[in-house]
C-alpha cells in the first residue's frame, strides 16, 4: 500500500478489518481468521490473513508473468536483492545494497558501470536447497533466451554479463550508467532454480521447437519454488492462492502463518468483508459510506490510502486529434484554468482527495524542487477566456467559443466504464461548458483501447491509474498515453534518458525538474 504525503495523488480506498492490524503487528496477538486455539494450549495461534486480488497472475515467476496488476501476489512468493518501502527508501533484503564510489558500484571512464551484490548467507529456495548467485547467472540465460517465454526487464536489458565469481557474490557489468543499479528488486531482476529448471533450459537450448514443453512446465504455476516470504501452498486457477510461511525467508519468518490470496471483484469483496470472511481488501473510494455502519460496529477500519493518480491526458499527435486548436498550447492552458479541481474533489471524493499539478508524486526525492519551478493553473475563468480570445475563439449567443467562421470549438472527452470515472467526467464537463466549452463524451469499453489502440481524439481519462511509485517509471518512458502510444510523444526523451543514467542525484533531480517544468507548461495533461 503507498503512502503519500500531502499533495500527493487522488486516494484509493484500502480496508483493513481491525483485527488484521492488531494481530499483524503485536507480538503474540490473538489469531486472525483461522483456527481457534485449544484449551490450555501454550501453542501460538495458526493465523490466516485472507485478501483479495482483482487480477490473477499467469506465471508466478515476474518475467514469465502477462498479467498486470498482480505486484502483491508475486511479492509473496519472490524476494528481490533489495526492497523498496512505500517512502522510497531502499533496504537490503537478499543481498547487501551496492555503494556508490565503493568497490561494490563503480562507473568506468567509457559510461559502463559495474555493480557487486553480495547476498546472505544461508540462502535458501522454499524447498530447502541452497540459493546462490548461480541462480541470478542462470536467470539472465533464460530471461534472454526468446524462446523460453520470459521477458527481460529494463534493467536486465542494460546488463551487458551476469557473473558469480563465488556462490555468495553477484557481479553485473552494465552497458551504459543506470542510476536504478543499486536497488534491483524482483521485477528488475529475480532468480531461478537451477536445480530444477537448468535441465529442461538445456533441452529448450538444444531444440527451441520445444518451446511449449518449458513454458508448460508445472514449475511455473502449481509446483513454483520461489524465495519469497510465502511457500505456495496449493493454487486453485481463477479461486486462489494458498501461501505458508517461509522459514528461512532472508528478512525472518512471517508473523502470519498462512495467506489466502483469491481472486474476486469489488462487490464480492465487500460480501466478505462485511460476512468476517475477509480480513482486508482495496475499494474504490465509493464504497467509503457504504461501510460506514461496519466501521461503526467496531468490525473494521478504513484507511484512505492516496495510492492512485488520475490524470486526463490531452491528444496532441496532429495525425489523430479531434479538434486542430488543441496543438495551440493557449487551448490547453484556457482548458486547464477553466477546470475546478475543488468540485472534482468535493464530488467525487468528498473533499478528501489530493489534487496535484504534476505526475511526479510528493514522496519523490525530487519533488521539493519540481514544486517550486512548474507553472500553476488555478481556477480561473476569466483568465480561460481571455487565453481563448488569444486563440482567436470568442463566444457566440449561447455562450460557447467559436472562431472567426462561427464554427464552435469541440472537446472530445473519452472515459472508461468505472463509477468514480464517471462522476468525474459529469463534473468536468460541467465546468468546462459554463466556461464556455462544449464538449463531446463518450464511454470507451473496458479493454477497447488495448484491443483495439484506437486513439483518443481530445482528452481521455485512461483506465490504468498510474502509482506514486510507478509514476517516475511512466516518466521514464519515451512516450505517453498507452500501449498503442496514442498521445503524445514526450517533450524531453533526452533528458528522461539522462535522469535514469546519471548516478548523481543533483543531475537527476535537475533532469526530472526540467522535464516536468516543461511538459505542465505545455499543459499536456490535467491531474
């Protein structure tokens, strides 16, 4: 769950029933769901945390898995060489962390880097055999290797060799400097058992027209073999994920002995909440009053948690905007003056909501200097009129602008099928035709964008709502809006490129500082 300071990201709702918290985090609680304990028995309780995930993995090893949105169910059952809390602040957790200027991090003179994790002791898979860097080594092979299913991530993309001088050390030799060297977790880079798999890789190596026999393998779902807190348990396709406390987990054994993971949408979260049956699930804010008489019965809590950002992307690729004068920046500005972020929070939130100017979140170390250097837009019609009569657009007897031939100008508005979405759309359009715009809405199916990449003409609210700690990631990118790259290119690749390559924090932060001063001035997107 991320936390974000104040002025961070518009919240989702996450629930946690009492009794989740009390037995997660004291020593010797009373039990979660689960068995009762017999009389007079000294034993600790058998404690199960039940919660729900809205999407189910296809693979339980990270750069196998097709599926998004399943961080939580990977995460239990993989470890990372290092971890990274909802601050952003980085912990050793397999290995040791790299240091800068130290013979565990150096960049050489020609931009190549070199990076040593040196890993725990005593290692070990969840079926007791050893863990060693061997493992990494051998990870790298069939993460490279196209025929084996499995997709290298960025970083491994920018690892130029993988070597294991010894059992306990990890050394990687990277093409280009790569400022994420030091804090590789389990969608950078993850393990695999060579003690299970090396053989069945040889024989993929030796005849890739066996393809289908690897990726098939009962490895990969029901018998997984993984390093994470968690041991798989038993995996019921579609229903759940049964977990057991891994003993020899490198951060200590968890305080809850079993973890039920299934799979299930919104109402029947709430069905089990509001039975005992759950112990905790993420909402959209919505069902905030619904479960107002639960929490007042003492059955559970509600934590806001502003874990998501809502942006509202504008199209600026000339080939597929609707309307010509959005590519006038003076458009986008009047559109951006003209929209009020209080209504929106007040009726879509309740007030509660944290309006943002920027994609960069408040917990990034950059975002201080972000803050001070961005240009604002605070409501302000008058100054959204005086931007569109720049623009050559003046309103007609109904109150709506139109150019100098009288033909009005028209703001497609494109959402999808979720609730909140809706009630944001309805409040958007309202302010923006009392200022003077008319609009054009229309509802996008859910997955129509993927299946389809058909691009937004105007402005779009996109179904995936970028994370605080995903949202630098999404800067990284070199374009914005979708798979199919329906927005806009971004306006300084350059420099994003040299924000993820710099080791020094100074060149990074100035970077993120441009790139974001930039594009909020060019109005590209709305929070």
């Amino acid at each position: 769950m991320a936390v974000v300071p104040r002025r961070g990201s518009v919240p989702s709702l996450v629930l946690v029933a009492a009794v989740v918290l009390a037995a997660a985090c004291a020593p010797g609680p009373p039990s979660l769901t689960g068995s009762p304990q017999a009389p007079g028995s000294t034993q600790a309780p058998q404690r199960t945390l039940n919660f729900p995930v809205f999407r189910e993995v296809t693979n339980l090893y990270p750069a196998m898995n097709a599926a998004g949105g399943t961080a939580a169910t990977l995460r239990m059952f993989n470890g990372g060489l290092t971890v990274t809390d909802d601050l952003g602040n980085v912990h050793p957790e397999l290995a040791e962390l790299p240091q800068l200027n130290t013979d565990t991090w150096r960049v050489f003179p020609d931009g190549q880097m070199q990076t040593i994790y040196r890993l725990r002791s005593g290692l070990t898979w969840h079926d007791g055999q050893p863990l060693d860097a061997n493992d990494y080594v051998f990870a790298k092979r069939v993460n490279a290797n196209g025929n084996s299913g499995a997709r290298a991530s960025r970083a491994e993309r920018l690892m130029e060799v993988v070597e294991a001088p010894d059992p306990g050390t990890l050394v990687i030799t990277w093409r280009s400097s790569y400022a994420g060297a030091n804090r590789l977790a389990i969608a950078d880079f993850a393990p695999l058992p060579r003690h299970i798999l090396e053989q069945a890789f040889v024989n993929l190596e030796q005849n890739p027209g066996g393809a289908d026999t690897f990726r098939n393998l009962p490895f990969w779902k029901a018998e997984y073999v993984g390093t994470g807190p968690f041991r798989l348990l038993h995996w019921e396709p579609g229903v759940s994920f049964e977990g057991g406390a891994f003993e020899g987990f490198a951060r200590g054994r968890p305080k809850i002995e079993r973890v039920v993971h299934k799979t299930m949408a919104d109402d029947a979260i709430m069905t089990e909440l509001l039975a005992g049956t759950m112990d905790m699930g993420q909402l959209n804010f919505e069902h905030h009053a619904l479960l107002s008489d639960w929490v007042r019965a003492g059955k559970g809590s509600l934590i806001l948690a502003p874990g998501n950002i809502q942006p509202n992307w504008i199209q600026l690729k000339p080939e597929y905007v609707g309307h010509p004068a959005l590519l006038d920046v003076r458009v986008r500005r009047a559109l951006a003056h003209s929209l009020d972020r209080q209504a929106i929070n007040d009726g879509v939130f309740n007030g509660q909501g944290i309006m943002i100017e920027t994609l960069v979140p408040p917990s990034a170390p950059f975002f201080p200097e972000v803050e001070r250097t961005i240009m604002r837009y605070p409501y302000d019609p008058r100054r959204s009129e005086q931007l569109m009569n720049e623009a050559g657009f003046n309103r007609d007897r109904e109150g709506f602008f139109t150019d100098t031939s009288g033909a009005r100008f028209v703001l497609d508005f494109e959402r999808n099928i979720e609730s909140d979405r809706e009630r944001m759309q309805l409040i958007m359009m309202d302010t923006w035709q009392r200022a003077g715009f008319q609009i054009r809405p229309a509802v996008i199916p859910a997955g129509a964008h993927l299946s389809t990449g058909r691009p937004s003409p105007g402005s779009k609210v996109p179904a995936a709502r970028p994370s605080p700690a995903s949202t630098v990631a999404r800067f990284r990118a070199r374009r914005i809006g979708g798979p199919a790259a329906t927005m806009a290119d971004f306006p300084m690749p350059n420099t994003t490129v040299c924000s993820r390559r710099s080791t020094r924090r100074s060149t990074r932060t100035s970077a993120w500082s441009r790139s974001s001063r930039r594009c909020v001035s060019r109005a590209r997107n709305f929070q």
